[in-house]
C-alpha cells in the first residue's frame, strides 16, 4: 500500500501534467538525460528517447535498466528526427543531446557546433514538421554567456548577452540564439493557439553533479574514478568559482517550465536560469575537499595541477556564477538541497555503487521530494 502511495503522489507532481504524456528526451542515455527519464517514468510519462549510445561504461542508462522507448540516433540525421517525431508524436520535447565537454571542444569544435548548433535546429524543425508538439524545453549551459575578460563577482541574468569564449561556450551561445530565431520567426506567440501550439523555452543551468556521471574531465567522475582503482587525481583550476548543484535541482526546474508551457503559460516561453543559492557558489577546491570528507578514499593534488594550469592548458573561465531571481519570482522555484546535502547525496551514491554495487537514484529522488514537500516547493503542491 505504501508503494502505491507513493505512485500516486509521484504522479499528481507538477499539476500531474506529465501523467500519460507524451515526452520524447534528446540525450537520454548522458548523466542528465537518464536522470529526467527516470523522473518522467516514475510520474507516469510516456518516454521516447532519442541519443547517442551511452558515452561511458559504466553508465546511469544502462545501470537504471528503465523500460522506455529507447531510439538510438544522432541528432544531426534531420531526417531520421523527423520519422521519430512522426511515428511517435511527441507533446512535449527535453532537448538534452550535445557534446557537453569544454576541452573535448578544443579538440574536436567541428563535432561541437554540429551537434549542439545544427542539432538543435533540427531538433526544431522536427518539431515544427508535427502538429503535436505543445512545448519544447531547450537545455543550453551557464557557459552560453559572453564572458570573455568579464570575471563578474555576480551572476549573469538571462538578458545579459551570450557568446562565449571557448567551442563549447560559443556553441551554447549559438543554441540560445538559435532558440530566439525560432521562438520569433516560427514560434511567435502573437501566432500562437492560431498558426501553431508550440511554446519554446531555454534553461541554463550550473555545474551539475550527483551519482551516475562518468564523464571524462569532470570533477567528481574524475575523482570517484580515481579513487575505486586506489589513485590519485590532479585537479585543474582549483582557485575556478562555479554554481554547483545537484543534478535533480534543474531537472525540477526544466519540468516545473515544461509545465508552464503544457498549460499554455505563453509568457514563459523565454530563458531562464536554474542554479543554487549565492553561497553555494563555491571553489573546484573546496568541492573536492568535501567529497573527500564524505569519502576517504578520495585523493587528489590540488597545488601542482595548478602550478600545470599555466602550461598550454585551454582558456576556462575563472568564475562564473548565475542570477536566478527570475526563477525564483516567477516561477517560485528554489533549490531544495544546498551544497552540504549536494556533496552527501552524490558521495554516497558512488559509495554505495564501488562498494556494494547498490543504485541509489530512486532513493535520492523520493529523498529530494520528501525534502522539498517539507519546503513548500511550488511543484509538489
């Protein structure tokens, strides 16, 4: 009885809107992407995933075992998007698929700007190709902002300008604009209920992290890597300021959006940031000093991959913080974790994976939606 409880406070989530909906999710086998599907599952959404196979062995994906429409593609075959969106018509459309790393940027930008730039306008003309689509959440980066020579001490506000210095941070730029070429010129909501249905939004999240990540140059995988082979890690831009966070705080930002646009709310079809609260915002330092508290077997050297920061390391910004007030006014989302409990959730997650091959993601999700009834979130009203 418990269970079934649970099921239906999981489904009345979000005004219950994603009950028997329609979600098709780009990127559904990444770090991200498998977290909102199984989110979305357990809320009752019918799930269309749309990615890449999993990037990393191991992987979130593939560790869930979650029985959902899984449609292995890549986002830069138009054609192939537009069968998937035909076949399954999809209401309501997460994009999440990108090349997600900075110095993988540097490496490959080719690779970069067609996947998160071309990709995305794909992403849109499928979308417009169906008449199902009601609302499109377009999951950009924090990095999408011009923040060349601009090491601000405040956040950046969704109407400061985009660009970016880096591949990466430019392709992002590009995928905002995107999205407000397309919002104006097909999307326009003098037009919208008359010549289309579809509201599109964009959301800019910070550092994300939390259990199932094993991503390549990434702070907690690197040292969560390191430390179930007894090793050490050299940690770059130890002195950088970032807005971390756990992965569930965007997700319940993106869906509270989704909803939004679901309900025909048209005046939230614009961008918007999610990240945690100022004194959250916190040295690459500082967080692996903490995820070594939580678990001991983390090493790290932190003063020579600094002295190594210098020599032909690629530009990163040194900090970069976001403004959240518009979220928190009109959307009443707020984080429900600080980066205490962020640090706690995430490190016993891998600790319980390395040492007793155990997943922790339902747990972490009921946990994050206890805490947040006990804080009036505005999504579980």
């Amino acid at each position: 009885m418990g269970i079934i409880v649970e099921n239906r406070k999981m489904k009345k989530l979000f005004g219950g809107v994603y009950f028997g909906k329609k979600v098709l999710i780009t990127g559904h086998t990444g770090f991200k992407g498998s977290w909102l599907a199984l989110w979305l599952s357990q809320m009752g959404a019918d799930i269309i995933g749309y990615s890449l196979q999993p990037p990393t062995n191991p992987n979130h994906f593939d560790l869930l075992g979650m029985k959902i429409n899984s449609i292995i593609g890549d986002i830069r075959n138009l054609e192939k998007l537009k069968q998937v969106f035909k076949e399954h018509k999809p209401e309501i459309v997460f994009h999440l698929a990108a090349q997600p790393i900075v110095r993988i940027s540097y490496i490959n930008p080719i690779e970069t700007f067609s996947s998160n730039v071309m990709g995305t306008v794909n992403i849109f003309e499928a979308s417009r190709a169906v008449f199902t689509v009601k609302a499109i959440v377009n999951i950009t980066s924090d990095k999408c902002y011009e923040n060349e020579n601009k090491e601000w001490l405040w956040g950046y506000r969704e109407v400061d300008p985009v660009g970016g210095f880096d591949p990466y941070s430019a392709s992002k730029g590009c995928a905002e604009l995107i999205t407000n070429c397309w919002r104006n010129s097909f999307f326009n909501l003098k037009d919208y209920n008359t010549t289309h249905q579809t509201l599109i939004a964009s959301c800019r999240a910070g550092n994300v992290i939390g259990g199932g990540d094993w991503a390549v140059d990434r702070l907690v995988p690197d040292l969560v890597r390191s430390a179930s082979k007894n090793e050490s890690v050299k940690i770059r831009n130890p002195s950088a300021v970032r807005p971390w966070q756990h992965v569930l705080e965007p997700l319940s930002g993106y869906l509270l959006l989704g909803q939004k646009l679901l309900d025909g709310y048209y005046d939230f079809a614009e961008a918007w940031n999610f990240g945690p609260s100022d004194e959250d915002n916190a040295t690459v330092v500082d967080i692996a000093n903490m995820v070594k508290k939580s678990w001991s077997k983390i090493r790290f050297d932190a003063e020579n991959s600094s002295k190594l920061l210098c020599q032909n390391q690629p530009h990163e910004a040194g900090i970069l913080k976001l403004d959240c007030s518009k979220s928190r006014a009109k959307l009443k989302w707020l984080p429900v974790w600080d980066i205490k409990k962020t640090i706690e959730k995430t490190s016993e997650w891998y600790r319980a994976f390395y040492e007793f091959n155990e997943i922790k993601s339902l747990e972490n999700i009921s946990s994050y939606i206890s805490d947040a009834e006990n804080k009036n979130m505005e999504w579980v009203k």
